[in-house]
C-alpha cells in the first residue's frame, strides 16, 4: 500500500508547482549549513577570551570544539531514518530549533561544564539538520535543475569556514564572546518559519526498522574516528593513545561492515558505494577536499604568525575566496554542460593542486593586493570542485536511497574537513622545528606536501565515464 503511494510523489516535485521555491528551498537550506559550518570554525579565534570569562584554560576550551564535531559525527549517521520516519519537515524544524536553543544558552553559559553541555546539544542539532536540509533539496528538485539547487546550497559551506575565524574575530574584539554564539538566533528563527511555511513533508519508507545495534558501532566508530582526528591538530592525549583510538575506529568500522551484510536495513547503507558517481563524488571528492579544507586553516596562521599581520588584516585576505565562491556558480552549469562531470572534477583537482603548491611563494615582502588577488583565484577552484564533487554524489542516486545516501555523504564531508585541518597541523609540526617559532619556510613546505593530496584523487575522477551524471550536467556524450 505504502509503494503505491510512493511512486507518483516521485514524479511531482515541489519547485515545479512552485517556481518561488527554486530560490527559497536552496537559501534556507544554505542558513543551515551556513550556521553549522560557522559554529565548527568561529569559536577557535574567541577562546581565549572565553577561557577568562568562564574561569577556565585555552586548552581545556578546546574540549568544546570537540564535543561539537564529536557529536556531529555520532548523530550524522541516522538523520536519513528520522527524516524518512517522522517526516523532513518536521525533523529541519526541528534540528533548527534545538541549534537555534542551544546557541542562546551556549551565550548564556556562566561556567565550562554548562557550555560544554549545550555544544553538545548543539552537535545534535547540526548533526540533523544538513543532512536533512540537503535530503529535502534533493527531493524538491527534478535531476535537470540539481546542479543549481546544489551550488546555492554548497556556497555557505563553502563561505563558512573562511569567514569563521574573521567574523568571531570581529564580534569578540567589539562586542563579546558570547555573541558568536548570539548571531546564529535571528538566522534559526527565520530558517524556522520558512521551514515550516515552504518545506513539503517529504518522507521515506516508514516501515524500515531502526538499526539501533549498527547505530551504536557506527556512532561509537564516528566519534573515535573524529576524536582520533581531532588530537592530531590539537593533542590532549598522549601519541600512543592517539593511535590506539584510530585503530578501535577502524576496528569497529570493520565489525560494522560485517554488520551491515547480514541485516536487510542497516544504519549505514553501505552498498550505496556500488553506483559508481556516488562513490567517486565522496571518495575521489572528499580526498581531493582534504587538502584544500587544510587550506583555510594554515593561511590565516601564516599570515600570522608567519608574516606578522593582525588577525583581522588575516581574515580580510582569507575572505576573499568567499567572494570568488560567489562567481562559481552562474557557470558551474554551463561547465558541467561543455564538458561534464569527469572533465570538471580533474582539471579543477589540477588547478588546486597547482594553486596550493603556489601559496608557497608567498612571502612577508608580497603586497596584500596580490595575496588578496591569490586567494581570489583559489577560491574559484576550491568551489569549483566542492560543488561539482557535492552534485555528482548525488546525480544518479534512486529517489528510495537519498535519505542514505545523505547521511553517509555527511558523515564523509565532516571527516574532509577533520582530517584536512589535522593533516595540515601535522604537515607543519613535521617540517618546523621544534620549540622554535613558526616561520614562513615551515609554512611554505606544509602547503607543498598538502599539494600532493588533490593529485592523489586523479585516477578516481579518471574512473568516471562520460554518461555518469548526464541526467544532471545535461553533457551530450559527442558521437562521430
């Protein structure tokens, strides 16, 4: 009785009985990431200023960082079924509403244990609402109008990370710390209302039972995994501990694979890797965005502590990539048209290596409109490839498995950015010596070995064939 119905909805797709909502499904969407990428960023730039305001050490501070993305990676796994189960509508709402909540009590908080508590709330909040966010886009659009709808939906993702640390610069020097958390009210409450005005309640298979036994290995590997990550760029626990948490993570990883086999619905699809544009677009992709997410955390460090500058001088320069974001996606279609998925995903993976390589020989002595001019054309390839490596994940995906398939997505897409700012931690702690200060050359050989990761993802992309993702890049295979 329950396909029945399921069929026709398929075939009818919101944003063409409403044209309106082509624009306003994809913006509010875009709050929530924009709000989820902020809070994992700017916090990092007000730590000391909270650390004195709440009693408490930098580094002990740190811990609310991690509590965060630790909780992101816990929860991420299951969104698809609660969205499936209790509706997308409902659940956004809902995700936005506990984010929106905890961020308010996050400024509240008048000592460590108390806003450690509500990132953790926090976590849940984020952890629901991007996949979910993302599985109703997915849902509201016909194949043909996907690459519009992903690339206003990647830009704040894209935007977030390099305007954290700037704007949590500027709102702790000129008005407190707690207003980085205070900001994000206005954007949930507003992202509420359009949710429940706009969204159709989009839902799955409600009769798919709940895989608390998977659940529980998968979420308990997430949280090692990210935890493992974590102390790699910022350690608080000895090196051997560190590896010993890694190897559980994959250990569990394992035991959840085996998992997996044997039950008919387990909390991670993980047969979804067998169709071929979604296993290129998260692997081969997120390989590739491992060393350019490096990137938004090692310049504003070099223009720092490398070349002397203040940390709003820094974050102006690094801001600018944003702006390049912007002018990405009126031709991302248009590219992906001429020349396709496969063609996009290389050359752009080309183009960020180069251009990573080339951060390099950037010196204290280079002018800052040159920087600025840099950064601007390296923002047009780490779009470039985000957005065309985010679309294909999901280009060829049947409507049954999105809920999945965004979940899973999710989860990779947090461990790219975990893994490129630990990567690029421990490229420079290898290269600097030790107890010394930082200098530009420690820098400056850090971005070189980043360079090499992009590369790595080349014969991944090369994997591709020309028809992968066609319904969507609208590319016309050239016959002779």
């Amino acid at each position: 009785m329950h396909g029945a119905h399921a069929a026709p909805a398929a075939e009818t797709f919101p944003t063409e009985q409403n044209p309106r909502l082509r624009l306003i499904i994809p913006a509010v969407v875009g709050i929530a990431f924009l709000m989820e990428q902020l809070d994992s960023t700017i916090i990092a730039t007000a730590i000391p200023e909270m650390a004195g305001g709440l009693g408490t050490t930098a580094l002990r501070l740190n811990l609310a960082i991690t509590a965060y993305v630790l909780t992101l990676a816990v929860f991420i796994p299951v969104s698809g079924w609660f969205a499936d189960r209790f509706g997308g509508r409902r659940i956004f709402a809902l995700s936005l509403l506990i984010f929106t909540v905890s961020s308010a009590l996050c400024g509240l908080s008048q000592n460590f244990e108390m806003l450690l508590a509500m990132r953790v709330l926090q976590g849940l909040g984020g952890a629901m609402m991007t996949p979910v966010g993302r599985l109703v886009l997915l849902r509201s659009f016909p194949r043909s109008q996907l690459v519009t709808a992903m690339t206003y939906m990647t830009l704040p993702a894209i935007i977030g990370p390099v305007i954290g640390p700037l704007l949590g610069g500027i709102l702790t020097t000129y008005l407190s710390w707690r207003w980085i958390f205070y900001v994000n009210i206005p954007f949930g409450v507003l992202g509420i209302m359009m949710a429940l005005r706009y969204f159709g309640d989009i839902r799955g298979d409600r009769a798919v039972a709940f895989d608390f036994r998977g659940f529980l290995i998968i979420g308990l590997a997430a949280a090692l995994l990210q935890f493992g990550i974590e102390n790699i760029a910022r350690p608080m626990i000895p090196a051997p501990l560190i590896a010993a948490v890694l190897v559980a993570a994959v250990l569990l990883l394992l035991a959840f694979g085996w998992h997996a086999r044997r039950i008919a619905d387990p909390a991670v699809d993980l047969t979804l890797f067998r169709l071929r544009s979604f296993s290129v677009g998260t692997l081969a992709g997120g390989l590739c965005r491992i060393g350019i997410n490096a990137v938004p955390f090692l310049l504003p460090l070099m223009l720092q502590l490398g070349f002397g500058m203040s940390p709003i001088e820094s974050g102006s320069l690094t801001f600018v990539s944003a702006a390049s974001s912007l002018l990405v996606r009126p031709v991302a279609g248009r590219l992906l048209r001429l020349f396709g998925f496969g063609h996009v995903l290389f050359w752009s993976a080309v183009a960020a290596s180069l251009l990573i390589a080339g951060f390099a020989l950037l010196t204290p002595q280079t002018p800052h409109l040159l920087i600025a001019a840099y950064v601007f054309v390296f923002g047009l390839s780490r779009a470039s490839q985000f957005m065309t490596s985010n679309t294909l994940s999901y280009a060829d995906m049947p409507s049954a498995q999105l809920s999945g398939a965004t979940s899973l997505g999710g989860v990779l897409q947090q461990l790219s950015v975990s893994f490129g700012v630990s990567l690029g931690a421990m490229f420079l702690g290898l290269v600097a010596r030790e107890g010394a200060p930082l200098t530009p050359e420690a820098f400056h050989h850090a971005f070189l070995l980043l360079a090499v990761l992009p590369l790595l993802s080349l014969p991944g992309f090369l994997f591709l064939r020309a028809d992968d993702g066609a319904e969507v890049s609208q590319y016309r295979l050239k016959r002779s």
